[in-house]
C-alpha cells in the first residue's frame, strides 16, 4: 500500500510540475488601443492552443501614453514589457542602438512589402514585424457630397477639399464638413501636419538643418488647416485625435474626414458605423505641386533587447504577422477587416480586391516616398516624420503649439513664430546646427 501510496503522490507531484512548466511564460504586452489591436486580442485562443506553455498579458493604452511608456521603459532597459507596439519612426532608430531583437520567424518575409520591409530593417536584418500597414487619404460621406451638388475626383486638391467642406457642413445639425486630427502629439497632430505640409511645399528644416517654420509655405499650411477646421471643423477639434474622429465619423458628423487608411473597415462596418453604407474613398489632397499630403506607418511588433522570453516574442510575433493571422480574421469578420498594408499577397488575393477601400490603399501606400518626402530637398527621411531621435522632443512641443492655435490660445503667425524658436533651440543644443 505505501509503494502505491507514494507513486500515486509522485504523479500527482509531477502532474503539478508539468501544470506549473506549461504556465510558466507569461508574455506582456504593450500595445495601443486601436480597433485592429483590440480585435487580435479577441483571437488569441488561436495562438495560445498551440502554444499553451505561453500566457499573454495585454497592456493596451491611448496612442501617446503607450509612446511614453514604451520609450522610457526600453531606454533604460525596464523590462517592462516583451513585446512592444511601435512604429516606423522608433524601428531604425531603436534597431541602430542595439535596443530590439532582430526577429526571426516571421512568417514568409518575403511576401513584406517593400515600403514595410525597408523602413523595419537595419543592416539588412528585420527589426520589427508590420502588423498593419497604412498611409492616409480622404473618407467622405458620399450622400452629403452629393446633396452639395459636388463630384468628389479620386485625386482632389487642397482648394476642392476646402470647398467641400465648407458646402458639407451644417453646424446646427451638428455635420461638420471635416474632422482633421487636433490632439497635440508627435504622432497625432503632427503627423498629419507635417504630411499636409509636404504638399505645400513646406520642410522641417533645409539643407543645413535650419528649421524652416519661419518661412511662407508653412504659414500658407497653417492658415489654411486653421480656417478650413475654424469654418467646417467641429467645436473642441484640439482634443481630437484618430479614435476622437473615427467616432465622430462613425456617428454622422463628419462630411470628411483624412486619415489613416486602416480606419477604412472601421467606417464601413456596420458594426461600428451608422454611414457604414455611405461612404466613399479618395487620395489625399495636394496642390500640384508634385508631393500629396499623405504619410507611410506601420504599427508594428518588436521585441526588446532586454527580454528574457525572447523564444515565446519570436513565436507571438511570428503568428500576429502571418498569413494565417490574415485568414483567422477574414473566416470571423470577413476580408475587409483583415490588418492591412503589410502584405503582396493580400493585395494579390481576387476576394481581398473586392474590398472597397483595397487598390485605393495600396495606391496611397505606394505614392508616399520617404526618401524624397517633400518638395524640395531636405537632409531627412521620413514622411511624417524626421528620422532623427530628437524628432519626438521636438515635434512634441511644435504640436502643443499648434494644437493651443487651433484652440484659439493664439495666432497662426505666432503659433510659427513659438515653433521655430523652440526648435532651433533644441537643434542647435543637439549639435545640428552651428
């Protein structure tokens, strides 16, 4: 009776320790709350039943907050986090400091788009998987814009925006003819300025790195979004971002709005949005000038040089970014709301081509050039962005600016005057300019 007694114990002991073996890595990770993101959580189930010795630990926050925390955490080597949501501008940067992992089993990394694949890898090696892929253009609301007697062209300009706008709104019925991103941030506001800009012929900064705030195609870029969001816009714009105005498109106020092409499964949900069913596609503007307001991003996944679960990263990682994952979403939820942006095959695919929003997409992705973003020439990569790590600083704080001059806190001219003196400072104690 003891012999059996004492096996009986000891597989019960073993059973306990296989239990314990099998939950014993727990990744977390750091990611942002977007509506793709939110929906990969939702289909987890299918990576943890093949991997059940990994548990995941989601910390999900608003767009900044997750820049902040994530910025701080790798910088100091925190280990906070295994798996971190990033973004095109943080890749090369991060990837040259030695800060990411080089990631090793992504599925077929060939199949990457080239503008994707390019702008994750440094020395050849890839830093971070795309888990979607965008750039920006117009959703309108094809009913509205009709019912202002107006064709909207598949490549409009600047003027014909502003137009629009203006015979689309109707401020007692609350239907604001655009809703354009407001929030302070480097990657809020300023992301959409700074694409918007290029199309004026404006730059961060010339040849020699002396920022160019002061001169006349920003002012002609800022006067124009102040009074275009002061005449059209809807009230409160400097605390929107992209979920602000993806709900205020969704819910029939907004005749336009330009901005990530991702959000274009969102605005055509019916799940999600009341004109799901009215709502129509364009690139995004420009003014003839060669270079079209619209910017190249891909929220990608990474994994932190100071992991300890590097194996279960690359394994996450692996699975969020394949063709499996693609074919997961679009067996739930229909090929329209696959992530975007990040794959030849998708495009290639004859079902994912009946998707409204699908060619214009990719066109918008492929006509973005960061290595010639503007008009004229420019000592910088980067559309939306300056590939340089002073850029976050600095773009922080020109947002602010220019977020409290769409709040009415101050004038266009002094809005540019404030930015060019904050951002010569901070270049000149960088070592840029002599």
């Amino acid at each position: 009776m003891k012999r059996v007694y004492t096996g009986v114990l000891g597989a019960m002991m073993l059973a306990a320790l296989a239990s314990t073996a099998l939950a014993e890595t727990k990744l977390t990770i750091a990611t942002v709350n977007n509506g793709d993101m939110i929906r990969m959580q939702g289909l987890t189930e299918d990576f943890t039943k093949d991997n059940p010795d990994i548990t995941l630990e989601w910390v999900t926050l608003e767009e900044n907050v997750l820049r902040e925390k994530v910025t701080t955490d790798i910088a100091a080597k925190g280990g906070q986090f295994d798996v971190l949501t990033i973004g095109t501008y943080e890749v090369p940067i991060w990837g040259k400091k030695g800060w990411l992992v080089p990631l090793t089993g992504v599925d077929d990394p060939a199949d990457l788009l080239p503008a994707m694949s390019g702008g994750l890898s440094v020395d050849g090696k890839l830093m971070a998987a795309p888990f979607y892929g965008e750039s920006s253009m117009v959703m309108y609301r094809t009913d509205l814009i009709e019912k202002a007697g107006l064709k909207m062209p598949d490549a409009p300009t600047w003027e014909f925006i502003g137009q629009a706008a203006r015979a689309m709104t109707d401020k007692a019925a609350e239907t604001y003819g655009v809703c354009l991103r407001g929030k302070a941030g480097w990657g809020e506001n300023m992301a959409f300025l700074t694409a918007m800009s290029n199309s004026f012929g404006a730059r961060w900064f010339d040849e020699n790195w002396k920022p160019q705030f002061d001169q006349p195609e920003w002012k002609a870029t800022l006067d124009f979004y102040l009074s275009l969001m002061a005449d059209a816009g809807p009230p409160g714009a400097s605390s929107n971002g992209f979920n602000e105005n993806l709900a205020l498109f969704n819910s029939g106020k907004c005749g336009m709005w330009i901005d990530a092409t991702v959000a274009a499964s969102f605005v055509t949900n019916p799940k999600d949005s009341k004109v799901a069913d009215k709502v129509g596609f364009a690139l995004a503007p420009d003014n003839g000038l060669g270079k079209r307001g619209n910017w190249l991003w891909a929220w990608s996944l990474a994994i932190p040089a100071g992991t300890q679960k590097n194996d279960a990263a690359q394994k996450f990682i692996g699975w969020a970014t394949s063709k499996r994952y693609t074919e997961l979403v679009a067996s739930k939820e229909g090929w329209a709301n696959v992530p975007p942006g990040t794959r030849t095959s998708l495009y290639a695919n004859p079902e994912y081509a009946k998707v409204p929003f699908a060619k214009m997409t990719l066109d918008s992705i492929n006509s973005a050039d960061p290595s010639n973003p503007t008009v004229k020439p420019v000592p910088y990569v980067g559309v939306q962005f300056v590939a340089i790590p002073e850029f976050a600083g600095i773009a922080t704080t020109t947002g602010q600016i220019f977020s409290a001059a769409l709040a009415g806190e101050k004038t266009a001219d002094a809005a540019l005057a404030e930015a060019q003196d904050a951002v010569t400072r901070e270049m000149t104690k960088a070592g840029y300019i002599k």
